[in-house]
C-alpha cells in the first residue's frame, strides 16, 4: 500500500527542497541511517540524538509523500507534543505546495490534544448535549473555585489543596487529587459537584478531554477502526515526552489489536524531561519500541561537544558530532566552566557577556542566540546558594519562560513573545500573543466563544469582531505592539493601547463594563526588582540579559532548561542550581569522566541503575548541555572541587574561569 511511495529519486528532491543540496539525506562516512530512514515507511521508532535534524527529515518525508499521496478519503495524520512542534511543521511543510496539502482533508497536523479534542472528545461531549466553550486548565479551575461554598473553599485552603484538587480523572467527575477527602465526605462532594457544573457550562481542563475521548472509544469501539481507515499512515514527533495518558490513548487507537495503521515516532529517549512533576513517562507503550532504528549524526555541534555530552545520556548511545553549520562564519570555541561563590554568584552573568564579546565578532553576536539556563527557575529560599536562577539575576521573571503555564496578565504574555522573538525571529508570536491576552481577558469577563479548534489566536479574534468598530481598534493595537516589539512603557500603554485594548474586550465578552479581575489582569505590571548587589545586571521583565549594560552589544536569553527545550543555540551557559543537592555537582562525576551512562559498578563489579534523581538530573542537563553549536559553558560553584579536579577538567580541555578572584584585564 505504501511501500513504493518514496523512491530513491525521491530522496535527492526532498533534501534539496529543505535546503540540504541533493546529497542532504546520502551517507556520510558510511551512515546511511539518515537515507534508511527517509526509504522506510514500515512502523518503526526513530531514535534521533540531538541536533540531527529529525523534523527536517520528518518534513522531508512528508512533503515526498504529499506529492505522491494517492488517496482522496484517507490521509497522513502528523502528530506532535507541543504547540510550538506543530507550528514547525506546519511552518516547514508551508514551504511547498505538496506540503500545503497536508494541512487540508483528508490530512491531520496538529498536537495530540488537539487531534484528540477534534475526532473525539469534542464530538461525543456534543453529543451528549455539552456545548464546549473553552479548554483550558486555569481558566475552567477558576470557575470551579468560584462554583465552590465559600466553607468549601476555606477547608481546601486549610488542607493546603490549591484549585488544581477541582481536576477529575473519571467521567462520574471523581477522582483526581483530594488530598484526605474522601467520597462520602460533604467536602469532596461540593469539589465534585463544582466540577459538574463547571464542565456541564462547557468549561474543561486540558488534560480531561482523555477521559471523554476513552468513555467514547468504550461505548463505541468502531471508532478505532473508522479512525484507522481514515488514517492509515501515522507519525508522531517528539515521541519521548508523551505520559502515560497519550501513549496509552495513541496505542488504542491505532495499534492495539488486528490492524493497525502504521505507525513511526521520531524521538531520543535521553531528553525525556517532563515540565511538571505531575507527568510521567509511558509505561503502556514505551519509547523506543522493539523496533529501533537510531539516527547518531548530530549537525549541531562538532565531536568535541559530543565526546563530553554523550556520557551524560542515560541510555548509551553513538553521538556523531558533524557541526555545526558554518552559516555564522565562526569556528566552535573552546568550553568553558565559571567558578562563583556566595559574594560573587551574581557576576557570573557578566562574566559570561564578556567572554561572548572576547569569542565572537560583532556579525555572530547580532545573529547568534545567546541564553542561560538554569534546572530551577521558580524562586525558593534564600539558602543553598544558587538555589535558583534568581540568585544569579534577582530581577529574572520565572512566569515569562513558564511554557507550560498561562501568563496571569496581559503585558505577561507580551513579556513571554519577546522573550520567544529573541530565539525565533517571527513577529508572528507577538501577534498572537496579543490575540491571546484579548481572548484570556475577554473569558475573564464572561466570554462564551470558546478558545478551541486548529485556528491561531489571531484568526480567532478577527472572525469573532467580524466588521464591528472594534475590529479596526484591535488592528490599531497589533500596530503599536509591533512598532513596539511588545515592549511597551507604562504611560504609552495607558495613554494609547489600553482603550483599544477595552474595546475588544468588551466587544468579544459582550459586557459593557468591565469588572475589576478584568482591570487587574489588563493592567497590572510585572514587578520590577531591584537588587542592590545587582548593579552591572541589566535585565528586564522579558528575560533578556543585555551585556555591557551602558551599551549592549550581546542579549542573552534566560530561562529554565524546560523552556529551550528542542531549541538551537550558538552559546548555552547552564547554570547550577538546587534541587536536594546542586545538580551540576551531583553530576561533577560525569564530568570528571569517572562515570558514564545511566548505570554504574558496584563493588561486587556489577552494573546497577542510578537512582531515579539522578537520572533525572542527567536527562535535564543533557538536554541542556546539546543545545549549543559553537559554545558551551557551565557555572558551579568552586567549593564544589577538590584536589586536582580541576586540572583534570583542565585537561580534558575546559577553560576555567575563576569568578572569586580579580577580574581580568
């Protein structure tokens, strides 16, 4: 059915289109894993290392099969983990005319939320007589909280409960985490009726829609096979950070018993890192499979990066380093360790601005992406220092890089697109970061249009003012924030964007006035922190650390290793920072070279695995550790070597540079 699809002629086009040259997907230095795998259409796990281009292949792959798709009434259904996947894709396929079609019937690109949400979820809550006006965790918790008895609410509070205890996990709207609360209690008996209610408006939390989409796939198991007929190709990006929810979903739907549509995920089991401690890995449908194919050629960064990196992977892998692209001019430098301690934890940062000015000339510092990344982001004691990014710049924001969570303000989400600019390029975000406040604000105040289906924020804004007058307030309004780049000062907002922004408010929610939660979330400020030992730190509510601060020449993006997750650096600075212990230095073993790999010998000179923190620290830092092409840094603090480690460090070529002493000339 499929296997005569893509053909070896296919392969040379399909490189050049995504800009490789003909020879893009040939083998090099007798690797073919990059040609098999653009041949194979058989179901089969990709087990791509970082930086080895598996979306360009997969988007490759797709665009060859668009063109000689056969089928009017069966499609290629393409799904992703998250948002910002699915619009590289989409993004990539746009490109071409083949790959336009794939975003049309009978085709599906999109998140596996949404994929759910469309051929499921939404469909059977319809059904059953449930209008669906908004999927979204904070915005249906809100509700729910305020569906609650006030005594409800106190004894919550007193159980140390927050709003997430009102998410259920079963379709009697039980379930989910009450704490102590047990069923035939009246206080788990109000949190369940708010969530009836809540739902039976139309309000739903993300992650629910599973549970509607499973009782439809048990009252109705011929949906399976309806949906396998429908799509009988399946590809599923990012396949190692899927819980345990989707995968079991996925695998019923399209694997589980006789017929199975085929089926290829592309992703590394090294970088499955989860942004919540309430997500877990698969265990119904684990990723790799049996089936394995591995992709170890990484374009990303050269052999030396990769030589320090690999031993960090739980699982042991081949790590090729063919990097990194030539497009800056500059060859990679040499890798480098801060060392601080409590007086100096705060020069780091400038430290590191000015070996980027020392290493790069001033055509890659304005084209490179420069960051900073830390483990921990979210502010916590005042102790363990460096505890958290915030012990190296005071004034960072932890809530603009949270992707995973929805900005509580307006100039919040702006804060978040530039912050995202600064690694893409595309204005497109801040647009529809815009679109995205108004419609936030405008479900704050009551708004019953709903914040579902395929279409961005910003179509969705312009199709629900249709031709009323507020629709040319609202294009005012994306003019300033573009002219703008969304930084906005406090009295231009007020005097110039604020009205507009009132407008659409009120014309998307249908109120006349607005309430003052609705004032709050339009008009509050991030806050501004000042620190006194913070005199050289120039960074402002959107994360971006400017170096020198008289005259930037260098911004470097801050945030937590979650948040670059799948990005591309020219330099990463990670940064050591407290969970139990310091993670850097629980790892100085893998550093060091003593230790590699997920497992190590015990005395009786067996293998045994690490313990679970552990491995988690190593899976979080070789995410970070992969993302930069020609430079990479660490910040830990210098009480933390002993003896000779740092000569050895020394001798397995990272530079040291010793924040405690006088800063050099």
């Amino acid at each position: 059915m499929f296997d005569d699809l893509i053909r070896d002629e296919d392969v040379a086009w399909a490189a050049a289109l995504m800009g490789l040259g003909p020879n893009g997907f040939a083998p090099v230095d007798g690797d073919d894993s990059r040609l098999r795998a653009m041949l194979r259409l058989d179901t089969v796990d990709f087990e791509a290392c970082p930086g080895s281009g598996k979306t360009t292949l997969l988007v490759a792959k797709l665009a060859v099969l668009a063109m000689r798709w056969p089928f009017r009434q069966q499609g290629i259904c393409v799904l992703s983990h998250t948002n910002a996947a699915r619009n590289e894709i989409n993004a990539k396929l746009s490109n071409t005319a083949a790959g336009i079609a794939l975003t049309r019937y009978p085709h599906f690109v999109g998140t596996i939320h949404s994929f759910v949400n469309e051929y499921l979820a939404l469909p059977w809550l319809r059904s059953k007589g449930v209008e669906v006006r908004c999927i979204d965790t904070k915005i249906a918790l809100a509700k729910r909280w305020a569906l609650l008895p006030p005594k409800t609410r106190w004894a919550l509070q007193q159980a140390q409960l927050t709003e997430s205890c009102l998410i259920y996990s079963q379709p009697d709207y039980g379930g989910g985490k009450t704490g102590n609360f047990r069923p035939h209690t009246p206080t788990y008996q109000a949190i369940v009726e708010a969530r009836r209610a809540s739902s039976e408006q139309g309000y739903f939390c993300f992650d629910e829609m599973f549970i509607w989409a499973n009782q439809l796939l048990d009252q109705h198991p011929q949906t399976i096979s309806t949906l396998r007929r429908r799509f009988p190709l399946v590809f599923i990006d990012e396949a190692q950070d899927n819980g345990e929810e989707q995968s079991a979903l996925l695998y019923r739907i399209f694997c589980a018993g006789d017929g199975p549509s085929r089926r290829q995920r592309f992703g590394d089991s090294n970088q499955a890192i989860y942004a919540s401690s309430n997500h877990s890995g698969a265990t119904t449908d684990l990723f790799p499979g049996t089936a394995v194919h591995p992709i170890p050629r990484s374009y990303r960064f050269g052999q030396d990066i990769a030589d320090h990196v690999k031993g960090l992977g739980v699982v042991p892998q081949p790590l090729v380093g063919a990097g990194p692209p030539d497009h800056l001019g500059t060859d990679p430098k040499a890798r480098a360790i801060f060392l601080f301690d409590d007086r100096t934890v705060q020069t780091v940062m400038a430290r590191y601005g000015q070996l980027l000015l020392d290493s790069f000339d001033a055509a890659v510092l304005e084209k490179g992406v420069f960051t900073a990344v830390a483990g921990v982001h979210e502010p916590g004691e005042d102790d363990h220092i460096p505890r958290a990014m915030g012990h190296y710049v005071p004034s960072y924001d932890p809530t603009c890089a949270r992707k995973e969570a929805a900005p509580s303000s307006f100039v919040q989400y702006l804060a978040r697109a530039r912050f995202e600019t600064a690694a893409s390029g595309n204005t497109d975000r801040l647009v529809n970061a815009t679109a995205a406040a108004l419609l936030a604000a405008s479900e704050v105040a009551g708004a019953t249009h709903g914040q579902i289906g395929r279409k961005s924020p910003h179509r969705r804004v312009l199709e629900a003012l249709g031709d009323s007058e507020s629709r040319a307030s609202y294009i005012a309004l994306q003019e300033i924030v573009l002219t703008r780049q969304g930084d906005i000062a406090p009295s231009d907002w007020t005097a110039e964007a604020l009205p507009h922004v009132e407008a659409v408010v009120r014309q998307l929610s249908g109120v006349g006035a607005l309430t003052a939660d609705v004032v709050t979330f339009l008009t509050a400020r991030s806050p501004q922190i000042t620190a006194t030992a913070e005199p050289a730190i120039a960074a402002r509510t959107d994360n971006l650390f400017t170096y020198p601060p008289d005259v930037p020449r260098v911004r470097i993006r801050l945030g937590s290793i979650h948040s670059v997750k799948g990005e591309t650096h020219t330099a990463t600075l990670v940064l050591d920072s407290f969970f139990h212990s310091h993670h850097l230095s629980e790892l100085k073993p893998w550093l060091l070279g003593t230790k590699s790999g997920g497992s190590s010998t015990n005395s009786r000179g067996r293998q045994v695995p690490e313990g679970p923190r552990i491995l988690g620290r190593l899976k979080l830092h070789y995410v970070a550790m992969t993302r930069p092409t020609h430079l990479l840094c660490l910040a830990m603090r210098k009480d933390a070597f002993s003896g000779g480690e740092l000569d050895t460090l020394a001798g397995r070529g990272w530079t040291i540079i010793d924040c405690c002493g006088p800063t050099e000339p």
